[in-house]
C-alpha cells in the first residue's frame, strides 16, 4: 500500500507534508462499503497560499526551470519508473477510494506511467525559431515556462487527470499546485510523496487538498498563478474560465459529455455491443467521454439493444478490491442518489427501462454505492436524461432511418467530447467522422486514447486540449528576441 491507511493523508508543500496551519483532518469513504477509509488533511486558503509562495521559491530557486531539460527528462523518467515498480499499491488505493475495480485501476497507473514518460520525452525538444526579417538583424523565439502551474482534478480518474496536466506542466519547467478532488485525493497525496526521491526539487510538485471554492479559487486567485488546468463539471469550469479571465491566464478546460455511439445496420453487431457496455458501463459509466446515447439504425434497434442489455445484465457488480468485480460503485451515495434521479426522470418521461434502474440492495453489496447497469429505451430527446451528462452506468437508446437524421441527433447537444461510430463501409466512416461535432471519435472502437494523441472537447465540452505532442509547448510562454547586427559605419 503506498503508504499506510493509517498515516495521514497531509499536504505535500515544499517537500515537507504538513497538516496545513488548522491541523484539521476529516475522512474519505471506501464506496464499496461507505466505511471511513483514511484520513487526510483539510486545506484552507491559508494552505493554498503556502503552497503557492512554496512553488514560487522552488520555480525561482531551484535547478528546475534553469537547467537543461535533459536533467528534468531524467528526474521524471525516474519518477515513471518508480510508480511503475509500485503499480499494484497505487492500484490498489485508487480502487479503496474511488471506487473503479483493480482491472482499471491498474490500467489508469499504466497511463500515468506512459504520460510520464512520453512528456519527459519531450522536456529537451522545447525549441524556439528564428525568422527571416529584414535588414541586418537576427530575430528569434525563445519557450519559457510560465512559472506556477495550478491544476485541479476531478475524482473519476483520481491520479490519471491529475498527472495528465502535472506532468506536462512539469516538463516544461514550471513548479506545479495540484489541488485534488475532495472526495479522492489519496493517490495524488501518495504520488506527490514521490517527488523527492525522484530527483524533483523541494516545492516544484505541491499538492493541497481542500474544497474547491475556498482551495481552489485561493490558487486561482493567487498573483503567482500562471496558468490553471482544470478537469470536472461544466459550471465549475466556466466558473474558473472567469476567474481566470480576470487575472488575464490562460485557462484549459475539460468539462463534461453526452456522447453519441452511431451504429449503422452495416456494423458487426456483437463487436459494437461490447464496445458500446465497456463505454457506457466501464468505470461504473463515471466517464466524461461515456458513450451514454445510443443511435441505432431501426433495422438492427432490437437486436443490439438486447445484446447490450445481456452483457449488462451478465455484468458482475462487486467492490473493485474483489478480483472477480467487473463493475464496481459509483463514488459516493450522494453521487447515486443523482443517477437515480436521472432515471426516474427519464421513466417519467416516456422512456423505457430496459435492464438495471436501481440500486443494487443485496445484503453483500447494500451498504456500498452499487447500481446496476441500465438502459432506457425510447425517451423524448429533449427529456432531461437524454440532454443532461448523468456520469453514471446509464444507456440512452433512439432509433434512425438516415443518415442525416442520425447526424442530426448525434449533434443535438451542448456537450461535444467525444463520438463514436460503427460501420464497415469507409466512405461511411470517414464521411459521418468528419460531419460529428466532437474533438475525438473513434469508428469501430470503444473510447481509447493514449498520452501521444490529443485530448480534448468541443461547444459546452471544453476550451484547449490535454495530452499529444503540442501539450508541453501549451505550459510555456513564447518571446521574440530581435538583434541589430548591424555595424556602424566608421566616422569620416
Ligand atoms: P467538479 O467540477 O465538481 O470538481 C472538479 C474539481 O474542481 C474538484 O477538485 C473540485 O474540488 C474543484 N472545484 C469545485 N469548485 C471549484 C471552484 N469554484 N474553483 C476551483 N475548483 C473548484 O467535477 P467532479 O464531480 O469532480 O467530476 C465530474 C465531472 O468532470 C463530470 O462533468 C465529467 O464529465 C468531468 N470530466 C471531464 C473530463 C475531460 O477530460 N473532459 C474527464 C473527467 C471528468
């Protein structure tokens, strides 16, 4: 375990871990049971500026943003390798906190090893240019990095969205304020710890819990903040687009989904059906890029939509610490309590629920957050459940006739995360790919990305884009250096 449950979960500031100036600790929950898991400190804002003047020291102070990026590569290859040779304890923590099984869990530390690697790959590759102007001058740009980073995570991919802004950050040269979910801080806590032995300077890589109104704003807030990533709900994001605006930062943003799967009556259908349960039920369907609306061509409706409910109903539930759970609970009961609510809404207006539809009360998994896996088929599209993201394991279902029709419906929503389509004709593929509004889609595919491709959403989804080759350049600022070259005539 990294770390014991026991010790507490402090702030790492300036590569010490300290309580923060209230010594204040309050619990997080296992969701498999909803008994108190750890404790870890609580933030205030007074921590948040600790943390801030803690990055500004280290960014001004230390070797970090100054020296070659070859010695950065080199500290955070070793600090992939480190997490690598400790995969099953972050696994294992990641599952005791959030609640996702050991099978994801143990994939998500995979991607967080991969980021690592493939940003310190790129931390000695941050080139300027030089450009042809006229006269006898020499003009070129330099990459700086911005100074103090801050990012602010959600708690459906605790460590992974966390490091997918850190780390990048990180190469680049900046010292970085990671303020984790409240719900599932635990892995960010535990990775932080690793700083040290890694080779990272005291204070380039802090890490404060607390409440992301008074926490997270305080950073945001802060004169020294530079930039902020921000990954989590569409309020909470246009909120901090705000607050960034008004300090004149750059802000990136990955916010929410209501992501379409188009199936034509071409596609292999049981190859689709699985892809379709792994987007809408994998991590319990708490993903902001699930495939949770479902538009299928009429001739293959009722056949797909009961290949799916099969796999649904076939689908194990059980705490994700449990080697055979396939599906583990949702994060909290509060969390529940709203998904529930989405399907009853979506019962009221005019959709059928198909399989699932309630929350798993058996005597084994009744006191933990569990629901089953459920679709609902046939509700009005512009019924609540159908419009709103509901981020837990919930299947939307329409029928179409055309093309144009399924374009149509695949659009119409705010959110434009993510698509996906299934076909076997290429024309097909290629044509509706380019006609769907959405920063990723995949044909024939469940959702996958890797650290090396663009990750990003367009309309209500986001602003900028997280992971590919630009994500590094993104933490650095540009300067143009113009020379005279010109030498003085000698006087007469
Ligand atoms: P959330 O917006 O409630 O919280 C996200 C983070 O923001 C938390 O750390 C929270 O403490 C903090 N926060 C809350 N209010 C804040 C404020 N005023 N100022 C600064 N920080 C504040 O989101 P969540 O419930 O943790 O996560 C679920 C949401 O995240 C879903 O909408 C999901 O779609 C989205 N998400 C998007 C992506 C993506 O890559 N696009 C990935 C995962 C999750």
């Amino acid at each position: 375990m990294s770390g014991s449950l026991e010790r507490p979960f402090d702030h790492v500031i300036g590569g010490t871990e300290t309580p923060g100036a209230r010594g204040e600790h309050a619990s997080v929950k296992n969701p498999a049971t909803n008994a108190d898991l750890a404790r870890v400190a609580v933030g205030h804002a007074d921590d948040a500026r600790h943390a801030m003047e803690a990055a500004q020291a280290a960014f001004d102070g230390s070797w970090w943003a100054n020296d070659d990026g070859g010695r950065r590569m080199r500290a955070l290859v070793k600090l992939a390798g480190i997490l690598e040779s400790r995969v099953e304890e972050f696994a294992l923590l990641e599952t005791l906190n959030m609640g996702k099984t050991l099978k994801e869990s143990r994939g998500d530390m995979g991607f967080v090893v991969r980021t690592i690697e493939y940003v310190a790959g790129l931390a000695d590759k941050i080139e300027g240019e030089t450009i042809p102007v006229p006269g006898a001058r020499l003009d070129y740009t330099i990459r700086e990095p911005l100074g103090v980073t801050v990012h602010i995570a959600p708690w459906n991919y605790p460590l992974l969205l966390a490091v997918r802004g850190v780390a990048p950050a990180l190469a680049a040269g900046n010292a970085v304020v990671l303020k984790p979910a409240s719900l599932t801080p635990l892995t960010a806590i535990a990775f932080a710890r690793l700083a040290k032995e890694s080779g990272i300077p005291d204070g380039i890589l802090n890490v404060v819990s607390g409440s992301g109104g008074e926490v997270g704003e305080t950073l945001i807030n802060d004169s020294r903040c530079r930039s902020v990533s921000f990954t989590g709900s569409g309020d909470v994001g246009r909120r901090i687009a705000e607050l960034a605006a008004r300090r004149t930062i750059p802000a990136t943003l990955e916010l929410g989904g209501k992501s379409p799967v188009v199936v034509f009556p071409d596609a292999d259908i049981d190859r689709a059906a699985r892809g379709i349960a792994f987007g809408i039920f994998g991590n319990a369907g708490q993903m902001c890029w699930a495939g949770s609306r479902l538009i299928v061509h009429r001739a293959v409706h009722a056949a797909l939509v009961e290949k799916v409910a099969k796999l649904a109903a076939a689908t194990r539930l059980g705490a994700g610490s449990e080697p055979t759970s396939e599906m583990g609970p949702l994060v909290s009961a509060e969390h529940l309590g709203k998904v529930a609510e989405y399907v009853d809404s979506a019962r009221s207006e005019g959709g059928t629920v198909v399989t699932g539809g309630a929350k798993v009360t058996t005597e084994s998994l009744g006191n933990g957050n569990f629901y089953a896996p459920t679709i609902v088929d046939g509700a009005a599209p512009e019924a609540k459940a159908v419009r709103e993201e509901i981020f837990g394991p919930v299947l939307m279902v329409h029928p179409f006739d055309t093309t144009d029709e399924a374009i149509r419906l695949a659009n119409a929503t705010e959110f434009g995360l993510f698509a996906a389509l299934w076909t076997k004709d290429i024309a097909t593929a290629h044509t509706v790919a380019r006609r769907l509004e959405a920063g990723i889609v995949s044909v024939n595919e469940a959702p996958v990305t890797f650290p090396q491709t663009p990750f990003g959403g367009f309309k209500g989804s986001g602003l900028g884009f997280e992971q590919g080759s630009e994500v590094v350049r993104q933490y650095t600022r540009r300067k143009n250096v113009v020379l005279n070259l010109s030498v003085p005539k000698p006087k007469a």
